[in-house]
C-alpha cells in the first residue's frame, strides 16, 4: 500500500527507528540481567561449596561424619566419592536424588568445578560439582524456581512494556513529524492562496535556522521577482496603450477638425503633415517593440564584423549634425586612430545613435556635446558627453527602464518613445559591453560604454 501522506510516512519511520533502538536497548538489558542472574546464581553455588566444606572440615571431616545432614531451605548437597557413591546428603529425599552425570563427575575429580543444569521430577535445578580431593566431589544444587520466577516476571512486564513503548513511540513520532512537516504545510497553503493569484503575499515564518529558512527566502524572492514582472508588464501594457493612443488621438482631433468644412489646400497640407509626424512617431514606437519583442525573445541575432569605431562615430556625428545645429549647438569629436571592434554594425550604430540623439534633445540651445572614443585599459571605449538638463542621482537607475522618461508629463509635444535606452542597452549588453551615466540635474551628462577588449559573444 502506498502511503501519500509525507507526515504519515515520516511518522511511521520514526515510530520503527524508536521502536527498534527502545527495543534494542531493552533486549541488551533483558541479556545482561539474565546471565547476571545465572552467574550470581553460580558464584553463590560456589560459596556455598566453599563454605561447606570449611564447615566439614574439609574431607577428612566429611569421610568421618558420613551421617551428617545438613538441610538449608533449597539447597541441597552430597559428597560423592569417585565411584558416585554418596558419602553425605543433606536430605535423605527422593525428590533430591538427582541422577549423577558421570562424564561431569569425571572431569571434576581432574580439580575443576562444573555445573550442570537438569529437570528432576518437573523442577529445573541448577547443580554443582565442586571437587573436594582425588576421590570425592561435592555436589550442591538449589532449585532454580526463584530465579526463574524473576525472568518470567520479567518477561510478562515486557510483554506489557513493548505495546506501551509502541504507542509511546508513535506518538512522539507523530509530533516530530509534525513539527518538521509543518513549516512545508504551511508554505503549501501559501503556494494554494499564490495560485488564486495573490502574489502580493509573501510567507512569514519566524527564521529557525534550518533548510526551511533558505526555502522561505527563496520562495519570497521568487514571489518578489513574479510580482514586479507582472507589475511591469501591467505596467508596460498600460504604457504600450497610453504611447500608442496618444498619436492616434492627436490624428483623429485632425483628421476630424479638418473635415468638418471645405479647407484651403494649405490647411490640408498642414492636417497631412500633423498626421504624417503622428504616423511616424506610432511607426516608430511599433518598431521599438516589435525590437524589444524579438530581442527578449532571443531571435535576434548579431551580424558579427570587425570595424572602424571612429568612422562609424563620425558618419553618426555628420547626419545629426545639421539637427545639432538648427537646435543651436555645438559637437566636438575626439577620436584615438584605428579603434577597432568586432560587433553588429547596425545595431551599434543603432545604439549610439540613440545616445546622440539624447544628448541633442535634451540640451538646451548654446550647449555643447563632444563625442570621444579611445582605449581604456585596453577595453574600446566610448564617451557621448553633453552639457544639457542632466539626470539626477535617483532617476539614473531608472532611465533604461521601457517607457521611462524623467519628465513624466506625457502633456506637450512628445519628445521620444521612452525606448531608446532600453534598446540601447541591449544592443551594448548583447556586445558583452557595459553603459554607464555619469550626469547631475542641470549640469550635463556623459553617457559612457566600455567594450571588452577581446572575444565578444555572438548571443
Ligand atoms: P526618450 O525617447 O524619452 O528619449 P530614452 O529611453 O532614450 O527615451 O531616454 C529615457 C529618458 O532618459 C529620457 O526621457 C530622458 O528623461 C532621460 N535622458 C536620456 N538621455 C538624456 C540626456 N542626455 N540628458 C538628460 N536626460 C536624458
């Protein structure tokens, strides 16, 4: 029969672990007691000999005083000469006439002391031949019956003993299992109200020090990290709809204003444009996720080429340029010569792109931003500096994030996606390359990517 229960099943370990070690122990106990029994039982038939036959006078006595008799409550005894002729008995009773072993007779006239042990008439005795001289041994039995009553004592309180031991045993069993098991029931039911969707809860046990511990700080963690994904995606979601709604509002008010009486062709013009910028930002917004998607979904994959950073930067550098311009500022360019890297062209130009484009949006007229590339230590490094809003300390953290933007307002003319740096920062992480900003509220900001210097990972 299979035993579901984990708690049931541990509980009936335990019961036969404690039961066998209690039972163990009380059968080594039981042995011990037994033969300390029998032994004391023949050290004292020893004694006995011993001090019969100081009293006797030893065996000269004892041939002299063939009649004596003497009678101890149930011992008996008889000196026996060497051919089993009784020369003393204590009793003149049939019942104690044992039958005399003449092989152990024999041995013991050699000077050792045997013992023998017999039924005699339904009784059990337990005798002894203790040699006397040559020629005479003397033989003392008692009966058994004392030392035999106490084993079966003994035996009827195990008998009694051994069902409590079991009960005693289960129960302690059932309470350790109880206790170990608990801490796991408990997570269960945590796990059970988790599936109902409640991820907010988290598990609170008082920490013991145990496996379970690490259990619950995983659990939890694990816990945190499904409940900031689903937040995020909530999140995301309700970005994802607000970005996207936007531009559409924005082309519908047009589209709608425009057509509710004839228009000269140049509001028409100016209504197609409005539409075309709004068409353009939804386009572009679409492309960014459809980006992220297949980047979070691994299927983009890295076209790997060894090329000019420099070159790269500068050709960047000369189709923004115009726009750095109209907007009033300056770019510098400092580049070290022949900085090569093995990565995706495309993506890369992607990312930095973004960066300049950044540093453009985000500094106000007479700025200035200067673009430098150089070995850091051997690792290719590139800096996009500007001298614009800047980004406080507790807003860096978070301008990677999708959709996030310092100014929240989404209110006024939009000025980007809230999806350029989260791209960026894949495109530079699939490149094994780091970014890194080091900006303050209104003093600028340098956005700094370090590459390693060999191997880069084609993920
Ligand atoms: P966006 O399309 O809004 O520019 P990004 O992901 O590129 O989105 O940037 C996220 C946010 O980081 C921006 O909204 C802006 O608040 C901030 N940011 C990025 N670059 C700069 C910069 N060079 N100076 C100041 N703030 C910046």
């Amino acid at each position: 029969m299979l035993i579901k229960s984990f708690r049931l099943r541990l509980a009936i370990l335990y019961t036969i672990i404690i039961s066998l070690m209690i039972s163990a122990f009380a059968f080594s106990l039981y042995r011990e007691y037994h033969s300390e029994l029998y032994k004391t039982f023949d050290d004292n038939l020893i004694k006995d000999a011993k001090a019969e036959l100081i009293a006797e006078n030893k065996t000269s006595t004892i041939r002299q005083n063939a009649e004596m008799v003497r009678k101890y409550s149930n011992e008996f005894y008889r000196v026996i000469n060497s051919e089993g002729k009784f020369i003393i008995a204590s009793a003149d009773n049939e019942k104690y006439r044992w039958p005399l072993n003449m092989d152990i007779m024999r041995i013991t006239l050699k000077g050792t002391p045997n013992f023998e042990t017999i039924k005699h008439k339904g009784e059990n005795y337990r005798l002894l031949y203790y040699p006397v001289d040559s020629e005479n041994i003397l033989r003392i039995g008692e009966s058994l019956y004392d030392t035999e009553q106490k084993i079966l004592i003994l035996n009827r309180l195990s008998k009694m003993f051994f069902p409590l031991i079991f009960l005693f045993s289960a129960l302690i069993s059932w309470l350790f299992a109880w206790k170990a098991v608990s801490p796991v029931i408990k997570i269960k039911s945590f796990a059970e109200q988790i599936r109902t969707g409640r991820v907010e809860k988290r598990i609170d046990m008082r920490p013991k020090g145990s496996e379970i511990d690490d259990l619950v700080k995983i659990f939890n963690e694990m816990l945190e990290s499904i409940q900031n994904f689903i937040e995020s995606q909530k999140r995301f979601t309700s970005d994802v709809s607000h970005e996207i709604r936007s531009p559409l509002t924005s082309l519908r008010g047009n589209i709608e204003v425009a057509l509710r009486k004839k228009r000269h062709a140049e509001e028409y013009e100016t209504v197609l444009q409005n539409s075309l910028s709004d068409i353009l930002r939804l386009s572009k917004i679409v492309d960014n996720l459809l980006f992220l998607s297949r980047a979070d979904n691994n299927t983009l994959e890295l076209r790997m080429q060894r090329f000019d950073i420099p070159q790269l930067l500068k050709s960047i550098t000369e189709q923004k340029r115009s726009r750095a311009i109209a907007h009033g500022l300056s770019i510098a360019e400092e580049y070290q010569e022949h900085l090569e890297l093995l990565g995706d062209m495309d993506l890369l130009e992607q990312a930095f792109s973004n960066i300049v484009d950044n540093a453009i949006k985000y500094t106000p007229s007479g700025g200035k931003i200067t673009i430098k590339a150089m070995n850091v230590d051997n690792n290719p490094t590139i800096v996009v500096s500007d001298t614009g809003v800047g980004i406080s300390q507790e807003e860096i953290p978070n301008i990677f994030e999708r959709f996030y933007r310092v100014d929240k307002s989404r209110s006024g003319k939009p000025r980007g996606t809230g999806l350029g740096l989260s791209i960026t920062k894949w495109i530079i992480n699939a490149h094994n390359g780091k970014i890194f900003v080091k900006s303050r509220a209104g003093a600028g900001s340098d956005f700094v990517i370090v590459f390693p210097q060999k191997k880069i990972k084609n993920s």
